[in-house]
C-alpha cells in the first residue's frame, strides 16, 4: 500500500483537493485500486445537505479521475516526454451513481485502462463501498504537455 506522501509527490491537486488516501494495489500497467476514506471533517460535507451529509458525485468522479493520473504517471505508458505533463479529464461518459456514500464511508475505486493511444487514456472505473458498487464511469483523460 502506497501511502499518503508518495501520492501527493504524483497528483498535482494540493490539498483541499486530493481525493486519494491510499494506493491498495497497483499493476504499474494497466489496474489500480486506491481508497477514500469519506469522513464528517470533510469541508464540503458542512453545505452538501447539512442535516443529511453525502459525498458529492462530482467528487466521486474526481477521485476517480484522481486514480486514472496515478495510474498513468505510475505506468509503463508513462515515459520520460510524460514527466512534467499533466493529465486533465477531456470527456466522461457512462456516469451512474447508484447509492449514495456517507461519512464514514470508505470508497475502494478500481480503474482499468481500456485504450491508451497517442495522447489519449480510457479508463473505466468502478467505485465500490461495503462490497456494492456506488458508482461507475468511462473517464477520458488527454496529456497535456
């Protein structure tokens, strides 16, 4: 498991906007799994629905694209033209959200890389809490260099 340190070295988010805890498992090729761990002191869970706190979907997209730039910078697909790049999202499709996420959560997103070519990266990415799928999407991203 790759710590917190080593993924603010690879993300160029800075905090408040780095969606990503932990790396679980990484294949440095082609899969990742990373986890987020949802929690009350979130900032933006104090005006998402104050009475009833739920983890943004917009957010559940940015930790998932927040995994796809991992994967990539941690890649074979990644070379040495790639190291300063940066990897902004460029389409999302397939999007559904199918049950909401809560404080206390903890969110498991598993990206794939489907189609790398030329600049281009397709990743599917599925995220999971307490073993059920809460959402899953197709997210693009395109090296920008």
């Amino acid at each position: 498991m790759i710590q917190k340190n080593k993924i603010l070295n690879i993300l160029p988010h800075q905090y408040p906007f780095i969606f990503i805890d932990k790396i679980v498992e990484c294949n440095e090729k082609d899969y990742i799994k990373t986890l987020k761990n949802v929690s009350l002191n979130d900032h933006f869970l104090q005006g998402h629905f104050n009475q009833y706190p739920v983890f943004p979907g917009v957010f559940i997209l940015e930790s998932m694209a927040q995994s796809a730039y991992i994967l990539v910078k941690s890649s074979n697909q990644s070379d040495k033209q790639t190291n300063n790049s940066i990897f902004p999202i460029v389409k999302i499709n397939d999007t559904v959200f199918k049950q909401f996420i809560y404080p206390g959560d903890q969110i498991y997103i598993s990206t794939t890389l489907k189609v790398y070519k030329h600049k281009f990266f397709i990743f599917e990415s599925i995220a999971v809490v307490n073993s059920k799928i809460v959402a899953q999407s197709c997210i693009s991203l395109l090296n920008k260099q």
